[in-house]
C-alpha cells in the first residue's frame, strides 16, 4: 500500500498548487477540488502576510509602550516627591495619594531585666 507524502509547510502547500495548475488538463475530474485548494492556499497566503504585519505592529507598539510607561514612572516619582513638599511629610491627606505619612518613630520598650542577685562576700 503506497503511503501519501505528509504536506507540512504553507511553501509546500504553495508548490503543490502550482504543481496542480501546471497539469489541470490532466486533473479533469478534481477541477472542483483544485479551485477550492487555490482559494484556500492563496487565503493562508494572505492571512500569513497580515499576521506579519500585525507582528511587526505589535512589537513596534510594546516598544512605545514600554518607553511611555518609563517616562510616566519617571513623572510620578517628581510628582510624590513635590505633592509630600506641597502638603507636609505628616499630613494625612497624603493617604489620598497612595503615600504614607510621617507619624512619628514607635519606639520599642526595652525588655525588664531583673537585678542580678548580690555577690556572695568573699573571706
């Protein structure tokens, strides 16, 4: 039993169409087949050449990204850092502003050490 080729790739899918249209005398009865295959390979064509574009667009667009939301970053550091001199390190209203206010040092106790016991005389 002769086993049929495996077709992989869009460029053999393309050869394979050409291959059809250089003996369509000799392919009579797959007429039908044969176009419907050509419109299919010819839109796998097309779609390829789209999703390229589409790639090349959205790598160009992360990189715009990426440099917006850099200089945004940048921004907002200046902008916390003049909101905190505008209102005062300790004022609550900066809690409105996603800032912690200064409210002082908790100061930890220190731990009660008990007296050590007289030394015992020495003669």
């Amino acid at each position: 039993m002769a086993r049929i080729g495996k077709i992989e790739s869009l460029g053999d899918l393309q050869r394979f169409k050409e291959s059809m249209s250089a003996n369509v005398d000799q392919l009579q009865p797959y007429q039908e087949s044969r176009l419907k295959f050509e419109v299919l390979v010819i839109k796998s064509l097309s779609l390829t050449q789209q999703q390229a574009a589409l790639t090349a667009a959205k790598q160009e667009v992360s990189q715009q990204l990426k440099t917006v939301l850099g200089e945004a970053h940048r921004l907002a550091t200046v902008l916390r850092f003049a909101i905190r001199e505008h209102f005062g390190p300790d004022s609550e209203k900066l809690v409105e502003f996603g800032l912690q206010p200064f409210r002082g040092r908790v100061r930890k106790l220190k731990p009660e050490v008990p007296p050590k016991p007289p030394a015992p005389p020495t003669e």
